[in-house]
C-alpha cells in the first residue's frame, strides 16, 4: 500500500520504498510495485514525482 499525505489541501501518494511523493496514486503504485522487485528506481516513473516542501 502507498502512504498518502496531506499537504495544504492537496493530497500526495508516497512509495514507501523509496519514499518519493507522486500526486497521482497511480504512479505511486507503480513506483512502489517496481522498487519492491527490483530494489531500484525506475526513471521513467520518478521523472513524475513531485517535490514535497518542508
Ligand atoms: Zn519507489
């Protein structure tokens, strides 16, 4: 399961593997379904992550 935060309203998915934030859940799952097999990044799915501001 992808963990979802709330930031300003606006509702962010984490892969939880590698802990990049993704604003559509899909990619989310896509990207934790590959970090979990193949226990490394897929370009083709970060490039459509999304920056989380502290
Ligand atoms: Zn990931």
């Amino acid at each position: 399961m992808v963990k979802e935060l709330r930031k300003k309203g606006v509702t962010f998915y984490l892969c939880e593997v590698c802990g990049f934030a993704y604003k559509e859940k899909e990619w989310a799952e896509k990207c934790q379904q590959w970090c979990e097999q193949h226990q490394s990044c897929n370009l083709e799915i970060i490039q459509h992550a999304v920056p989380l501001e502290e």
